[in-house]
C-alpha cells in the first residue's frame, strides 16, 4: 500500500467518544423522538402524512395499499426500516391509540387486545379528514421545505397543522437522557383553552383549567383525583391515576357481577384478563367465581362473577391493587421549541401553538398577497387591451414575429412584459361581452381582496382573530364530547366513587333516529341540541351505566347499555335505532324503558292491537341476547303496541278505535314467562282494534282522547270504574263519520302538551289546558283543523317533566 500521501492525526478517544455520543444523541432528540411544539409530530409521522398527500390519499379519495405508501415513504423521505414506518401509520389508525385518528384504515389494523396488524401487503389506507386540518394550506408556502435524506426531493420540515396535534393526540417518546410522555386532551376544550389564551394572554394555569379541565384518553376511563393535573399544567410534570370504568349489577341468588367498560390507556385487554384470572387462580384475589370477556364491535364489556357474601368493595379494591385496572400515567411535557428539548407548562403549549398558528396566518396572507396582485396585473392589461381591441389587433397583425408584437404592445400601452404575453396568449372568446365581463368582476373582486389581505399584514390584531375563528371552525366540525371522566379522591369507599358517573339525556325520533347528550351539556344548551329535522318522540335521563331496554312491534327486546350510544355533538345527526339492534325487516321500536337493576318486584306490563295483554318480571329481562329476545309470542297479523313499567298493581286502560275502553286491575294479569302468548284485556267487537294502552299513575288525572279527523275531550279518569280483565268495557267516546277513528289515548293534567301528526307530516301543537273537559260518553270538541284530504294518524304526549327536560 502507498500511506506517502497519508496524513495520520491523533485524537484521545474519550474526545472522539464523547463528540460521537453528542451527535448521535442529538439526532435521537431532534430527528426521531421528540416532537415538535408546533405540529405536535415526530419527523416518521410527518413524513407519513406528507407521503400520502403526495399519493394522492385524501379523505374521500380511494384507499391504497399499505405497502404501497409505506415504499412511498421509505423512498422518498425517511431512508429507515419499513416496520418503522408501518408501526407508525398502524399506530395512527388505532381509535384507541389516538384519541382523534388521523389515518383511516381499511383492514385488520390490531386491536385494544393486543392482536398485532396486518402484514402491509394485506391493508389499506387513507388520510382522515381531520388529518386535512394538519396538512392545510401547505401548498401556500406556509412552511420551509427541506432537502430530503438524498437531496433530491423536498419535504416539509414542519407541517402547518391548524390541528392543535400535541395536546389533543399526545405523544411518548424516549430519547438519550430525556423522555417525554404527553397525555391526549379533548379537541373541544383545548380550541376553547387557546381561544380563552386568545382573547386573554395572561391567563393562569388555574384560568386555563375553566376550559381544558384534564387527559381525554381514547379509552375513556376515570382518572382518580384531579390534584396532579394541576401539577403538570403548571409545571410540566405529574403522575396520574387512571381507573377502569366498572359498574355493579345484581344477580339471582343475592350474587353480584363486576361490569368493565372502560380499561385504562395502553393496558392491553387480554393480558389484563389473563393476569386477573392468574390472582384468582392464585387465591391471591378469592371471591371471583368467573370471568368472561363480552366485548363486541358495541363496546368493551368484562364480566367478573362474586361469589354469595362475598365485599364487592373488598374485590374492586384488590382488582386495582394488584392489576393494571389501575395504573399510572407519568405526564412529562417535552417538545422541542426551536430545536431544543424543554419541559413546558400547559400555557407555554397553548402560547407556542398560537405563536405558530399566527406565523402561518402571516405566511399565507403574503403568499395570497402577492398571487392576487400578479393575477390583478394580468387582468389589468388584459382590460386594457380590450378597451383598445382594435389597434391591439392591427398592432399584431403587422408584427412580424412575436417578440416584435409584444415589444409594440410594451411601447404602446406601457404594459409589462407578462401582461403583453397574457394579451398575445388571450383566446378571441375572451372578445365576446360576457367574457369582458367576466374579467372585469374578477378584477375588481381581486382589487378587494387585495385591500383585505394589506389590512390583515397591517394587523396583528385581525390576524389573531383569524386564527381564533379558523380554531372554532375546527371546533364546530370535529369537536366531540369527553370520553374520561375526572372524579375527585373522596375519602368514601370505591364503590360510591366510582358510582360518581355521568348522567346523560336520551332523545328518539320519529324518524328512528337517537341521540345521546351528557346531562351537562344538555342543561347548557338542550333546545338546540335536541333541535332536529325530526319530531322528538321521548326524553329519558339515565346513567352511563345504566341499560335501556327497547321494545319492538313485533314482541322483541333489545338490552342496549347507555354508554353504547354514541354521543350526538353539534355537527352530528345521531344514529339509527336500526343499526345499533340490527332490527329485522319492517320492525319498529315502540318505547324504550331505562333501567339500573333487575328487580322482582317490578314488571314490564305489553299489549296488542287484537287485545292481549301479559305481565312479564324486569328481573327476568336481567340476562341479554345478542340479536334480541322474544317477550311476547305474537299471532298472524298482532302486532305489539305498548311496553311500560308497572309496580305489580296499578290499574290498566285500554282505549279501542271505535270508542270503547276497559279498566282493570293488573293483578288480574299473572307474571309470565318470556316464551308465553298474551291473554285477553278486553273483548273486541268486530272490526275494532285497540290503539292505546296505559297505566294510570296520578291521582285527579284526565283521560285525553284523541280521533283521526281532530276532535278530542278530556274525561275525568274517576269516570272509568274498575272491571275484571277481558270484559267489553266501557263507552269512552260518541263515534260518527264526523269524528273519524280514536287515534290514542292519553293520562294528561292539564301541565302537558300533545302533538299531533297528520298523514302528511304536518305537526299541530296543543296544551292540555286549553281542551274542553267532558263526560265520558260524548263526542268531543275540535282541538285541531286538518287540510284536505289529510288525517291525523300519530300523537306524541309530553309530560310537564318532558317539558321541564326540553326547557
């Protein structure tokens, strides 16, 4: 070998070592761990989402291959490992991972059990919608582009993320002598925490938690005492207690059951099972007699079965003691800010974001600025030339080449030398006078423009306010409601405080639509919540927790626990009905009842149109099928018409099409068995059907009664005397042609409202206090007028309670 040309410089190792550990831990920091205050991502999460907007993949857009971005990605930006890039796309499909997705997935991507994803080759993918909000106006020079690992391709070295990305999504990473773990927050309370920073730069971190109370983890749960989070909003660090969401039910023979509904972020389901069965098996958790896993695509449902006498207070405080059905989540919040690694309170976050939103706010108006005005100078000699169109075309007519033309178009009208190309590349249709037109508007709508983007750099001030309203833009489109619930360290038992749960208002439709609020939010702003396009048919307040038992026309009854409902915010039209029971063909819900325990002595009460009744337990409602249960057999052509609950021994009425009606005792009615037929309530003459069935709950109470062509009265409910079931009953109201059929039937005082709807979808209103009270074997008054060839078919009865909810 030749070493002449060599030249050999010493160095001492522990130099070398040391400079070599400084690099390399700095790219660990900046270039893969850490993410940006800014954007709220790490380089491999941008430059998967940069990678599919350069596919192509936005929301809408077919899906592709995941294979296909991951090559994309590796290629073109991040020169790593494809099982990198892929964990990190799987990662940011998961719903339980991140609390707002910001890929959609099409196949297996791995589940809150731990089951891995899917080989690449076999998933698809695309950006959410909500991802748009990280990626917006990226093409409006709103970010620096970077050389890419090969310089030859530019990547985006931040992205422009109007998605306040870090606290609504989190983010853990471990770097070379520094970790950062940061817990995800809800959408809607972090826009209104930046809009309160907004309008107020001094705020405290006491003024921000009014707004942004805590965590939002995307599995829900409770976090247990709210102490910590003030310690991490203000200083950056603090260790909470996150708790699984359980409730208690009974069971037969004095025995309760465990329900788990919610498991604490990134405890892996299956492995919590696995360890609790291992402590039971172990006699280190004694009194657990079995455990099941009930989870569905509806939600999360873990069962643990006690054994008789045995403290489900003493087993929920084991459960949490010795497994990850409570753990701790250690907040540590650190981002780079300008480079750097630092540990940030709350407001510095929140100020950070702004500072960021602003300068791109500032980047993109000098972007449409400049873009504006040299369209506006296009257009300016373009009008120029139309205004002398005739010396323009001699002009160019004796030109002997076009650079000659454009010289003279140049001398001749002062134009530049871009608007004499735009006048030689000027099509003849743009002579015509709609065309001119056109030109004009468009010039004069870009002068306006102009004058508003120059106002905007001018002030500081508008642009803040631009970025205020572009937040709560984002707000009302994606903003949702709280999954985790924060409850304060009580000093009680377990039990009572998890019993703190939240309450919530369900509302159901007409149109087979139902909708959750959170009963917070519904004393807030229920009349516009509830606002629909549809006709509100009910109110019920339940728990979280809490069952709601739907009963169906054709005898059926559907166990849907409260939770299982999605929540209704502002931009959402809530669900069908039909797909959250997977209802049979022509099968309608004709009540639905709310229930917290199963108990003997209460009982659902059923009828029909050909005038059966049956009894039936709630406790015998207790266990749930999948796909419903049978809980009234019903003949040819019956259908069932009522579901209500009933204490053993309230009197029953029943009200006929053609007048009649029957009041009895339901003692006269025994308890049943699921599987059994009805027996006769009331004897029908030929041609009759029954059309409402109630129970009779208040004292000086009037029966309404309503007929197809608008007529009704109220009758004193002391005038229907007490009979034995199935009997012909009793003349409730004078029938003619004039009057039509009785539609329904109703216990009213005279607090309550009636709706009524006609075949045609029309709504008439009525307050019970305003119809004339009569005898009960008369023929009514007109409470309502109809249009031609129109009936009415349907009344909805609210309550005064109904009412108060509404108000």
């Amino acid at each position: 070998m030749n070493k002449e040309n060599e030249k050999i410089v010493p160095v001492f190792i522990e130099e070398e070592m040391r400079n070599s550990y400084i690099d390399y831990s700095m790219s660990v920091i900046v270039a893969r761990a850490l993410p940006d205050v800014r954007d709220g991502l790490k380089p491999v999460h941008r430059r998967v989402l940069f990678g599919m907007l350069d596919l192509g993949l936005r929301p809408g857009s077919a899906y592709k291959k995941s294979a296909r971005i991951v090559g994309e990605v590796l290629g073109k930006y991040h020169p790593h490992g494809d099982s990198a890039v892929y964990d990190t796309m799987v990662r940011l499909v998961q719903d339980f991972s991140m609390r707002y997705p910001l890929v959609d997935g099409q196949g297996n991507f791995g589940s809150i059990d731990g089951d891995a994803a899917a080989a690449m080759r076999y998933t698809e993918a695309r950006l959410a919608a909500i991802a748009d909000q990280v990626l917006r106006d990226i093409e409006k020079d709103t970010v620096d582009f970077i050389p890419n690992f090969d310089d030859s391709l530019k990547e985006p070295s931040i992205l422009p993320s109007l998605l306040p990305t870090l606290l609504v999504n989190g983010a853990s990473g471990i770097a070379v002598g520094m970790a950062t773990n940061m817990p995800p927050h809800n959408l809607t309370e972090v826009i209104d925490a930046l809009v309160a920073v907004i309008d107020n730069p001094k705020l405290t971190a006491t003024g921000i938690k009014k707004y942004l109370i805590g965590p939002d983890f995307p599995t829900g749960a409770l976090i247990y005492g709210d102490q910590e989070i003030d310690s991490y909003f203000k200083t950056g660090r603090g260790k909470l207690t996150v708790r699984a969401r359980v409730h208690i039910e009974d069971m037969h023979g004095q025995r309760q059951r465990i329900i788990v509904t919610e498991i604490p972020y990134q405890v892996n389901k299956s492995s919590l099972i696995e360890k609790i069965a291992s402590l039971v098996r172990e006699k280190k958790l004694d009194g657990i007699s079995e455990i099941r896993d009930e989870s569905d695509r509806e939600g999360m449902r873990i069962v643990f079965e006690l054994k008789k006498d045995v403290s489900t207070e003493k087993i929920l405080k084991g459960l949490y003691q010795h497994t990850q059905m409570q753990t701790t989540f250690g907040v540590i919040l650190l981002a780079l800010v300008n480079g750097e690694p630092k540990i940030l309170s709350i407001k510095e976050i929140l100020d950070e974001f702004l500072k960021f939103r602003h300068e791109i706010i500032l980047r993109r108006t000098k972007f449409e600025l400049d873009k504006a005005e040299k369209r506006a100078h296009i257009l300016l000699g373009l009008i120029i030339a139309l205004d002398n169109i005739d010396e323009v075309i001699a002009i160019i007519k004796k030109s002997r080449n076009v650079d000659t033309a454009r010289s003279a178009l140049m001398k001749n009208f002062k134009l530049s030398e871009i608007q004499a190309q735009a006048i030689l590349d000027m099509r003849l249709q743009r002579l015509t006078g709609l065309e001119r037109k056109k030109i004009q508007d468009e010039y004069r709508e870009l002068v306006k423009l102009i004058k508003e983007l120059k106002a905007l750099l001018q002030s500081k001030t508008k642009r803040m306010q631009l970025v205020k309203k572009e937040l709560l833009e984002l707000k009302e489109q994606f903003g949702d409601s709280r999954k985790t619930q924060i409850i304060s360290k009580t000093g009680k038992n377990v039990v009572k405080e998890l019993m703190q749960e939240e309450e919530s208002i369900i509302i159901s439709y007409n149109t087979g639509i139902i909708k959750r609020f959170l009963l917070h939010e519904f004393k807030e702003n229920g009349e516009k919540l509830a606002s629909s396009n549809s006709i509100a048919e009910s109110a019920l307040r339940t728990a979280n927790s809490h069952f709601l038992l739907f009963f169906s026309n054709k005898g059926n009854c559907y166990h849907l626990r409260t939770s299982f409902i999605p929540l209704a915010s502002k931009n959402e039209n809530g669900t069908q009905v039909e797909k959250l029971l997977h209802l049979h063909n022509n099968e309608k819900i004709i009540n639905i009842l709310p229930t917290s325990r199963f108990e003997e002595d209460k009982f659902i009460f059923f009828s029909t149109r050909e005038g059966l009744v049956k009894k039936v337990s709630l406790a015998s409602l207790a266990k749930p099928k999948e796909g419903g249960q049978t809980v009234l057999s019903l003949k040819d052509n019956d259908e069932m018409i009522s579901a209500f609950q009933t204490n053993g021994s309230n009197d029953i009425i029943m009200a006929t099409s053609n007048g009649m009606a029957i009041r009895f005792n339901e003692q006269d009615v025994r308890d049943m068995g699921l599987s059994a037929g009805g027996i006769k309530g009331i004897t029908l003459s030929k041609d009759d059907t029954v059309v409402s069935v109630l129970p009779v709950l208040i004292d000086k109470s009037c029966l309404l009664t309503i007929t197809s062509n608008g007529f009704g009265k109220k009758s004193e409910i002391t005038e229907y005397s007490t009979i034995k079931r199935s009997g012909k009953g009793l003349v409730n109201y004078k029938m003619s042609d004039k009057v039509g059929k009785i539609i329904s039937a109703h216990e009213v005082t005279d607090k309550d409202q009636i709706v009524l709807i006609t075949k045609k979808q029309k709504l008439k209103k009525q307050k019970i206090k305003d119809i004339k009270l009569m005898g009960r074997a008369t023929q009514g008054t007109i409470i309502a007028t109809l249009a031609k060839q129109d009936s009415f078919e349907k009344t909805i009865h609210f309550s005064y309670e109904q009412i108060k909810k509404f108000k």
